[in-house]
C-alpha cells in the first residue's frame, strides 16, 4: 500500500513538472516609453514596442486602441508564431495638443488566456517663451498692410500663465496697440 501511494505521487509530481502551457503567451521586452521632452513643431514621436510569443499556438493581436486622438498605432497584423517576435508601434503627435507633461495608453487585445495588456508612453512639451518688451509686455507681430490714418491692432492673444508642476492657473486675453 505504501508502495502504491508513493508511485501515485511521484506520478502527480512528476506531471507537474513537465506539464507545459497550452496555447499563446506574449512577453514584451518592454511595456512602456518616455520621450523625455519633445517640441510642438518636431513632428511625431514614434516608439515600437516589441514582443515574443512564448507560448505554443500563434499569438493574434486582436485589437489595438490607443487612449485619444493625438495617439495612434500601428501593429504586427500576421498571426505570431510561437517564439517569434511581433511589434505595436506607438506615435504621439504634440501638435496643437498644449504644453506639459503627457501620458497615454495603448490597450492591446490578444487570443491569449490573459488577453489585455496596456503599453504606456509619455513625455513633456515645453512651453513656449513668448517674446516681451523692456516692460514685460507682449510684443506685438509686425503687419504688412498698415494705412495712416488705422492705427495696427494685434488680435486678442490668449496667454496662458502656469505654475511649476505645469498645471494651467490662469487664462488671459490681451489686446495691444502699436505704431
């Protein structure tokens, strides 16, 4: 009896050792990304974010959905054969998007058994210094089509003030004249 028992656990032992997992799996190599500081007129940002199939059946990235309209994403749209790399490439574009810091998601749907993953990217954009005069004041764009007797008035520009962390504190609309 003793004998039996102990052939029956080595058997469950042994089962769980080389038991193995079925079907897909995705590791990435990395899941998230910091631009660090990007302008607003330097275009795009691109990151592609890599990743292997570990399991034992192809990996189908099913959906790929980024957080908001400034992100967008393109993606390995082939079944990922098992140990076979794949890609979801990230681009943000910091273009009329304001200034600070920003942080977006994309959600990555698969076949696996755990099948969302959420990849992450980030960075700041600047602020843009706006030119002044000796007196603090915003200096007003020059215009080409002046007559005499009009004197040249600049449009309200919205100023934005902003503390330290970044955050908006306060709006303003200016409006100037010049010779």
């Amino acid at each position: 009896m003793k004998r039996m028992l102990l052939m029956s656990l080595a058997l469950i032992f042994s089962a769980m050792i080389f038991a193995q997992q079925t079907g897909p799996a995705i590791s990435w190599t990395s899941n998230s990304h910091d631009f660090g500081v990007v302008t607003e007129d330097g275009g795009p940002q691109e990151w592609s974010f890599e990743f292997v199939n570990t399991g034992n059946e192809p990996l189908v990235l099913q959906s790929v959905k980024p957080s908001c309209g400034c992100t967008s994403a393109d993606w390995s749209k082939e079944p990922i054969q098992p140990g076979q790399k794949g890609f979801v490439k990230a681009s943000y574009n910091p273009k009329g998007r304001g200034t600070g810091r920003f942080n977006k998601s994309i959600t990555v749907t698969t076949n696996e058994t755990q099948p969302v993953s959420y990849l992450r990217i980030e960075g700041e954009v600047p602020t843009v210094a706006t030119p002044t005069n000796q007196d603090n004041t915003t200096v007003a764009p020059e215009r080409s089509s002046l007559t005499p007797d009009k004197p040249n008035l600049v449009p309200a520009q919205e100023q934005k003030t902003v503390d330290a962390d970044r955050t908006q504190i306060k709006t303003t609309n200016q409006q100037e004249k010049t010779k």
